[in-house]
C-alpha cells in the first residue's frame, strides 16, 4: 500500500496541527495555575496575619483572666 505524497502531507500537517493545539491549552492552563496560585499566596498571607493577631488577644485575654498575683509569704 502506498499514500501519496498529498495524504501524507495532510496526515503530518493535522499532527503538527494537533500538537501546537495541544501546547497552547498547556501553556493557558499553566497561566491559570500561576495566577490561581498568585491568589492562594495573598490568601495564605493574610490568614498568618490574622492568626497572629488573634493570637496576641488571646494572650491578653488569659492575662486579664488570670489567677490574681500574690504577694510570697516568707
């Protein structure tokens, strides 16, 4: 069986075809991926912030709740 020198023109010309589709959804996800993580980067940061805020009342709180401090007896 031969393929002519047209249909095996075609044949290679829809494979290149294919897989610059191929890289071109790759390269768009990975652009989505960057910016995805770009957001869950801001959202990590201002959850440390927060914590660490709310860590601060919470030693302020049990200071202010505390035992009362007593004088030692000698």
């Amino acid at each position: 069986m031969t393929l002519s020198p047209d249909t095996l023109g075609m044949i290679i010309t829809l494979f290149t075809f294919m897989a610059s589709g191929i890289g071109g959804v790759a390269a768009l996800l990975a652009h989505h991926m960057k910016r995805i993580d770009a957001r869950f980067d801001t959202v990590d940061a201002r959850l440390t912030r927060v914590e660490s805020e709310l860590v601060d009342v919470k030693i302020t709180i049990a200071r202010l709740e505390g035992p009362q401090r007593r004088f030692q007896q000698l």
